[in-house]
C-alpha cells in the first residue's frame, strides 16, 4: 500500500478509509441460543443481526475524520448475503461506498482467513490511508481481526485505540491499557481497532436511509479476490471447532426470607459459616 | 509439525513485576505437561529491557527454562517489536504450545504472530484439556459465555491460546527451583521510525485486588444511581471485601475502575463469597463468577436469571439489604471487638 493523499491547498487533504463490520446476533436475544443436541451446531437463526456495536464506533470514527479533513469511506464485510441489509444500515450512517464479501467457500472461516479475505478486498478496491475495526465482535470476542488484517496488509496497526487525530500524514492516536493509555504518532497508511470510549455513534437520519439506497454495494465472491484456495474456508483455517456445549451453572437457590433486618443477619451467618472474618 | 515440542509462557512485565496472570499460566503449563504423554518442557520467555531481575520469580513459579531477549528499543512496549521477538523466539526454540494472558498486551501480540508464524489462535479460553491421543484442546467461550467450543489446531504449530487472569493456578513458589537460562539477542526492525511513541499515562490508584479478595460484592444496574454505588462500596468495605462489577453500572459512570469488571469480557473471579446485588445475571457476567464459592444474590425481581447460578436467593431491594447489612456488620464490630 502506498500513501495516497491529494493536497487541496494548505493542510487539507482526501483520505481514504476502510472500515471493516461484521453482523453478529443481537446479544439482547443469546438467550435464545441454543444447541442442537443432534448436529451439536448453534441455532441462531432465530436471532436477528445486528451490526457489531465497536463497529459502528469504528464507522463513526471514520466519519469524523472524513468531516474533519474530507475524503472516503468504503465498507468491508465478510458474512452471508443478507448482511447486504447491514451494509445498507452503516451507508445510511455516512459512509460512501460497501463491499460484501459472501461465499459458501468462506464458511468456517477463523481469524487468520477472515483477515486473509478482508485483506484481500481491501488490496483489490484501492489505497487506503486509514484503516479502522471495531476492537472486537460481541459474539466470538477474539478481538484478533485486527492485529491479524494489520499483519497481512503489512502495515502499522493498533487496537483498543480511544482516540483519533489526523496530523500531515500522520495519525495521532491514544491507545487504552490496563491502568492507563499510550499516545503515540504514526505515518500514514495504518490500521486501528476502535473501541467504545473513541465516540457515541450516530443513528442514520431519514435523508441518509434514502441516499443509502443508491450507494454503490458490491458483493465478492470467492473467484473474485484472487485467494489461494488452500488458504479459506474451514479447510484453510488453523483452529477448528470441535464439540460446543452450554455451560450448566445452575445451583441450588435456596430463598433467604423474613424481614429485613433477618435477612442480614442470616446473610452475615452465611458469610462467617464461610469462614471469613468479619 | 514435526520437531515442535515443550510449552512456552509469554511472562508479561508490567509496572516492574510479572503479572499474576502469568504466573498462573506457568502453573497451567506444569498440569499440561503431567497430562501430555511427551512431557514437554516448560519455558518462560520474558521480553524487555533488564529482565534478569524477574528470573527468580518465574524460576519460583515452575519455569523449566527462561529465555530472555533483551533490547534498548523493548524498553517502551510496542506491538510490532514486541510481537516480531515473540515470533523469532518461538521460530527458534519451536515450542508445541505457546500460552499468553488474555490481557491488552496478550491480545494484540498473540494474534500477531500466529499470523506471522501462520498458525492459529484460540482467544481467552477458560479451560484446556489433554484427549487420550494427547490432543491438545482449547475451550473457549462466545456469545458472551452463553456457549462454550472445543477448539483443536490439529494441522498448525504452534498451538497458540490466550486465558484471562484468574482462570488457572499458579504453583506454589519454590526458591529452590533452578532453571536453565537461555539468553538470545537478535536485531529488531518493526515499522521503525514510522511509529513513535509520544507519551504513556499511567494512573496509580489502589484498589483491592479482586482475584486476591475471600469476599467480593458485585453490583449491577439494578443498583439504580451513583449515591446508593457508593453505599455498595462502603459494605464492601465494612466486611473486608472487594466491589466488583457488571458492564452496565461502567457505562452509567458509577464506577470508572474498569479492571473490576467481571465476567467473560473482564476478569473472571472466584471468591469464598461472591454477594451480588442488582446484578441480572447475564451470560457474559454469570460466567466470570461460576468458580466462586457460594453466591448470594439479592434482586427484587423474582425472576432474575441471577437466582438460577446462586446458592442463596434474596428477593429484595438492593438498598434496604445494604443498609441493613451495614447495620448488622456495625454492630457485630462494636458488641464483639
């Protein structure tokens, strides 16, 4: 990838961004899930897909930028057709133009392929400045995709990243750790996993879901993006899943009742009986 | 996949010591390799600028041998440098299986170097398991802890995984273990000068240790408001414990100490005592406390999931209990001292 910037005069410049989504199942309804006790797959068919929430602080932040400094915004999105209903949601937010990559060839995928084909998407489609993921998806929660995809572009990337300045081909950016941040510099292109606390994320407006329709959205097929056949799908994946199962957790719930003031004492009884000290 | 062999720990240094979790990862490693038919060696890599001073601590731990790899430019933590030596040393000593904390660190230069290394990655697994024909399996969580999948990397080496601290046992610390040390050296080039560090904020704040705590008071939405949080907290304090949380209850700014969250995106906990209060009981939170020892949970909805995990069952508003156990602990203190 190279730098691709046109100067308009002073400090203003076009940037081109990426923004990669996944649809996941609404984690409002995981307690639909369940097990098929007899293929052992997970039934969520009848959870409705939701756009990742890092994802849309990721479109968000790419927004920002393009607000800021002006330039593009393109989707990527490896899932099954129907998350051109997704792809549809986040053109309505702002952004311009949305590439869905969708092939039965591509199921199974882990991480490392996943990052493969994004790669792959991206590299065919153009040059991007910027590249931005959610952190994380809420429904396998890896939080990988993004080192992995930075890896296979070979360039800079970051994750758990709070903040996001433009600067002359430069980003200026803060990154969260456990008891603190880091800011650093970094030239330009790069790739940065969001999270929560970089921004609140729009709700499309009625113009936007109306301009959305007419945004180009083009799906890819596994022919389409020049990938190594051995490298995709379950057959190319490193990790494979084997059984899955529900943890049971359940205990005995024994009710502790009376008035108020019983009730702690029969709570404190309990703690002591445990054998701490109080 | 032939000639890989032992078990190597990523020791992540942080604030001058070797976090816990690692240390409870070299005590994994140790249970591994008494499962494993091959017994594979135990190594322990600490990367870094003058990291001769933890030797002793991962060498108490159960370390077979600890390779070190020191380097000026390792002194401030980066990605790209920190993930290019954890790639040479693991293209170099060829360890089966390579175990990282789930921690910011861990996260971001693990899947780094599977990639590098073209292999794969199981993220925060929550249990290992050794089958019969030594398969290593990694068992890992998703959707928010709801379903729990054996993951296998049967094709690839290493087999790389990543656990969340408070999962595993440490070993009981030995001083006189003695390790075999290996020190490596090599040129470290990353994206250079394209990055650069500008400034690290480190906030310094005491809180009691949530995975060291007998008693932890968990508190969740149901706690209503920031005045009745810091009820929760005063309790938690009167009767020595440590307060814990639930996501919502950080996004409503009642707690901003993120580090005790607990549940499969936080940190997973498991203490004499876990009292819950206005805690749901959602899949992501139920599955960091289901190692704790007896748990308490008040809700005044009937219906909570919460009551289906718990031992003890309160069906109350969470600030009458508070205050009444307040009272109670104030008296037991006064009468019995």
């Amino acid at each position: 990838m190279r730098v691709s910037y046109s100067k308009i005069g002073g400090l203003r410049m076009t940037l081109n961004i990426a923004v990669c989504i996944k649809p996941v199942p609404d984690s409002r309804y995981y307690n639909k899930i369940i097990i098929d006790p007899k293929t052992k797959c997970v039934n969520r068919d009848e959870i409705e897909t939701v756009i990742n929430a890092m994802d849309k602080n990721a479109v968000e932040a790419a927004i920002k930028l393009k607000e800021k400094n002006g330039g593009k915004i393109t989707i990527f999105s490896m899932a099954p057709d129907n998350a051109v209903k997704n792809l549809r949601k986040v053109l309505a937010m702002g952004a311009d133009e949305a590439y869905l990559c969708s092939d039965k060839a591509l199921g199974g995928s882990d991480t490392l392929v996943t990052s493969y084909v994004l790669a792959k998407a991206i590299q065919k489609t153009g040059n991007y400045d910027v590249i931005i993921l959610g952190n994380q998806s809420e429904d396998g929660g890896t939080a990988q995709v993004p080192s992995q995809l930075g890896e296979w572009l070979n360039i800079p990337h970051f994750v758990n990243v709070k903040s996001l300045e433009l600067e002359v081909n430069k980003i200026v950016a803060e990154t969260k750790t456990e008891n603190g941040s880091i800011k650093f510099k970094v030239r330009l292109p790069a790739l940065f996993g969001v999270i929560k606390d970089i921004n609140e994320p729009r709700i499309p407006n009625v113009m936007g879901v109306l301009k959305a329709k007419n945004k180009p959205l083009t799906i890819f097929r596994a022919t389409d993006l020049d990938l190594d056949e051995g490298k995709i799908g379950l057959k190319g994946s490193p990790t494979q899943v084997g059984e899955i199962f529900s943890p049971d957790m359940k205990r005995k719930s024994q009710k502790i009742e009376g008035a108020i003031d019983e009730i702690a004492e029969k709570i404190i009884e309990v703690i002591k009986r445990a054998g701490i000290g109080l | 996949m032939d000639g890989y062999r032992g078990i190597l720990v990523y020791c992540e240094i942080k604030s001058g010591k070797v976090i816990e979790n690692s240390l409870e990862l070299l005590g994994e490693a140790l249970r591994l390799k008494e499962k494993l038919k091959h017994r594979p060696e135990v190594s322990a890599l600490l990367i870094g600028e003058n990291v001769q001073q933890y030797i002793d601590t991962v060498q108490g731990y159960g370390a077979e041998k600890i390779i070190t790899f020191e380097n000026d430019k390792l002194k401030l933590y980066r990605p790209d440098y920190y993930s290019e030596v954890l790639t040479k040393i693991i293209q170099k000593y060829k360890p089966e299986i390579v175990l990282t904390g789930a921690t910011l660190q861990g996260e971001e230069i693990g899947p780094c170097t599977a990639k590098k290394l073209n292999t794969g990655m199981a993220a925060h697994c929550v249990e290992f398991k050794v089958l019969s024909d030594d398969t290593f399996v990694q068992v890992v969580p998703a959707f928010g802890g709801k379903v729990l999948g054996d993951i296998i990397c049967p094709n690839f080496r290493p087999q790389m995984a990543s656990v969340k601290a408070g999962l595993m046992k440490k070993a009981e610390y030995n001083k006189n273990n003695k390790a075999v040390i290996e020190n490596y050296c090599d040129e470290i080039v990353g994206f250079g000068d394209k990055i650069e560090i500008m400034e690290i904020t480190e906030t310094s704040r005491e809180r009691k240790i949530l995975n060291k705590s007998d008693l932890i008071v968990g508190g969740g939405f149901g706690i209503g408001n920031k005045n009745v949080w810091r009820k929760l907290e005063t309790l938690a304090n009167a009767l020595g414990g440590a307060v814990g949380c639930t996501r919502p209850a950080l996004d409503e700014k009642w707690t901003e100490f993120e580090e005790t969250m607990i549940g499969t995106s936080g940190v997973a906990v498991s203490p004499k005592i876990y009292l819950d209060i206005g805690v749901s009981g959602a899949t992501q939170h139920t599955c960091g406390i289901k190692d704790s020892g007896i748990i308490i949970s008040v809700n005044k909805d009937e219906n909570a999931p919460i009551f289906e995990v718990s031992d003890y069952k309160v069906v109350e508003d969470g600030e009458k209990i508070i205050d009444a156990l307040m009272l109670v602990t104030f008296q037991k203190c006064t009468f019995e001292d």
